[in-house]
C-alpha cells in the first residue's frame, strides 16, 4: 500500500510538473499567432475559444469514475489523455496556420490536460490517507511552479532561437512524460461499474445550491474576480511591440513572475493564516485593484522585472483565499469535488470573457484605458463579500 501511495505521488508530481513546463511555448505560440496577421482581438479569441475544454471539468471526473476500461478508473483514461494533449501539440506543428486548423489543435491538447489534471486530482483523492492530503498539495503546487519557472527562460531562449512549429513538436513530447509515468502506475482494479445517475445527481445538486443559497454571492465574486486577466494578453503585446522586450527577455519575466508566485505562497500562508477567509478575500480585492494599477509604472526592462516579482507575489494573495474560500463554502454539502470543479469552471470561464474583451478594448482605446477599467472592476467585489455570512 505504501509503494502504491509513493508511486501515485510521483505520478502526481510528474503530471504537475508538465502543467507547469508546458509553458515553454508560452511566449512561441502568441507570437506565431500574431506573425500570421491576427490582431489582439483575433488572438485572444483563438484562445479563449481553445480553452473551452477547461470548462467541464467535472464531465470527465464524472466519465472516469463512472465508466472502467479495463476494469481500472484512472490508468487508461491517463495514458489516453495525455496521448492526446501530445497529439495537440503535433498537430499545431504540422498543420497550416488557420484559424480553424489552430482552433482544434490548441483545443485538442487543451482537452487532453484538463482531463489529465482531473484524473490526477481524482488518483490522488482515492489514494490518499489521513495526513497526506497536505503532502499531496505541497507535491502539485510545488512541482507546477517549478515547471513553469524553469520553462520561462527556457520557452523565451527557444522562440529566439527556433521555429514555433519546432517548439510545438518540443513541447508535445512533455505530456509523452505523463503517458509514460501512467505504464508504470498500478491501479486496483474495479469490478463494477457506477450508475451514471449517481454521478450525474452531484452535478445537478450542485448546481441547485448555487442558484438558491449563499453560493451565488461568491458565484458573483468570481466572475468579478475573473476580469482580472482582461490586461494579461495586451501587456505582453506591448511590452513586445512598444516596448520592444525581445523572446528572452519576455521569458526571463515570465519565470520572475512564477517566482513570485511561489514567495506569495508562503506569505499566504504566513500572513493569513489566522485571519478569517472573509477579511482574506477583502485584502484581497484591495491588492487586486493595486496589483492591476501597478501595471501603469512599466516603462522599461528594468520596471517590468520589478513589477513581475510583485504582480506574482500579489497575484496569489488574491487566488489563494478565493480557491480556499471556494473549498469552505463547498465543504460539508455532500457534494464537495463536485460543487468545487463547477465553481472553479465558472471561474475559468468568467476569465476566458474577460481575456476576449480585454483584447478588444485594448486594440480599441489603448493599454492605459484598459488597465484603468479592469482595475475599478473589481471593486465592486466589496460590495459582495460581506453577503458572504458563513465565511
């Protein structure tokens, strides 16, 4: 039992750590797009609508533990899943650049981690004992960041140095990692089949209790929250176009940024740790406002790598208590991982909108107008969270 917990930790951490390395095409990718003549607007909608596949989630969580192959849950679904996320990358790579052509491979290999990601989360929910699950949390946010700082650099030095159809085809060897680490994981075997009934009922009581009772109040402070990312897509545009920064230096401050990330844990961790989720999510949405108007100071290289280490410390002093706020809210309703997956889709989907109009707006009035806007956006979450009595 023991060696079966320890194999499924690496498991995690290996599947975890491709998430967070797959950002090696993170600057290649929105910089082809662009070559090809797509505006902002054009781009973020590639994007957004690729994404798609992040928003249910819960439907394959769902599909794996109510339908075996081979009488095992997990394994199979893992090896397929991240067959196909490689498959995606391929496809980007060999493919002519369409929109239609780019719309299904980026969807494709977005279909293939978000399954992936929920399996893992499902493998390490059946495996794990009391006094693991921190263990387990520890093993996939440290092994995400320290995929996506070491891809940064990496991701910037390769778009300055290769085609981005050779980068994809790199990068689609990463899930191959999963797929492999998968063969080697042995699963109980299952001898019965759940009712799809009993899946489906979760899904659907969960989706009553955030129409009629205190859920919807944090509902509407997601998608607050969510418009946050509008000025994601714009500012690396323009710090590219107008400001010049070259592949390296993009990927250099995309590391700095999950740098940062990762200190903003532990001050997470060390500054809220006795403070009330309610007060957390109201400091919160005060560094939020902060942290997008701080955006306006890049002017430079120098100012840019500052604001980087910043923007990543204080961008998971806003996520962290909203994630743990969504994990109270569900816990104790019965139907925790379901209620959690669906709030957390929303969630992506709210940030998906705010991604597209961001784009639009920025090629429409210009980055300091959206940045303004965006900023002054979430502050009606002030007006939200107070209605959030049981926090």
């Amino acid at each position: 039992m023991f060696f079966l917990i320890g194999r499924v930790a690496w498991l995690a951490g290996l599947v975890y750590f491709v998430q967070g390395a797959l950002g090696i095409a993170g600057i290649a990718l929105p910089l082809y797009l662009r070559a090809q003549g797509f505006s902002v607007t054009k781009i973020v909608f590639i994007s957004s609508i690729s994404s798609i596949p992040w928003f249910f989630k819960i439907i394959y969580g769902a599909v794996s533990d109510a339908v075996p192959l081979w009488h095992l849950r997990r394994k199979p679904y893992l090896i397929i899943c991240s067959l196909l996320s490689s498959f995606g990358w391929v496809l980007l790579g060999v493919l002519p650049p369409r929109e239609h052509w780019l719309i299904l491979s980026m969807m494709i290999a977005n279909l293939g981690l978000a399954a992936t990601d929920v399996i893992t989360d499902g493998l390490i929910v059946e495996y794990s004992r009391r006094g693991t699950a921190q263990i387990y949390q520890s093993i996939s946010w440290g092994a995400r960041s320290l995929g996506a700082v070491a891809s940064g650099v990496l991701g910037g030095v390769l778009a300055a140095q290769r085609t981005p159809q050779s980068i994809f085809l790199i990068t689609s060897l990463l899930p191959f990692i999963s797929f492999l680490a998968a063969l080697f994981l042995r699963e109980r075997p299952r001898h019965h089949k759940m009712k799809l009934g009993n899946v489906l009922t979760p899904i659907f009581e969960s989706i009553s209790r955030i129409l009629h009772g205190e859920l919807k109040w944090f509902l509407l402070l997601l998608l607050i929250l969510s418009n946050s990312v509008a000025i994601g897509t714009p500012l690396f545009f323009y710090m590219r176009e107008i400001l010049g920064f070259d592949e390296i230096s993009l990927g250099v401050l995309s590391s700095v940024t999950w740098f940062g990330a990762v200190l903003g844990c532990f001050f997470f961790l060390n500054l809220f740790s006795r403070t009330s989720l309610r007060t957390a999510l109201l400091w919160a949405v005060g560094v939020g406002f902060m942290n997008i108007l701080l955006t306006l100071m890049i002017k430079n290289y120098p100012s840019a790598f500052s604001i980087s280490i910043v923007s990543g410390i204080l961008g998971y002093l806003i996520l962290l208590p909203l994630f743990s706020s969504a994990a109270r809210l569900a816990h104790g309703t019965g139907v925790e991982g379901s209620l959690f997956a669906i709030l957390m889709s929303i969630f992506n989907l709210g940030q998906a909108v705010a991604s597209f109009w961001g784009g639009a707006l920025y090629e429409w009035m210009g980055l300091r107008f959206l940045i303004v806007l965006t900023a002054f956006l979430v502050l009606p979450a002030f007006w939200v969270i107070p209605r959030l009595k049981s926090l």
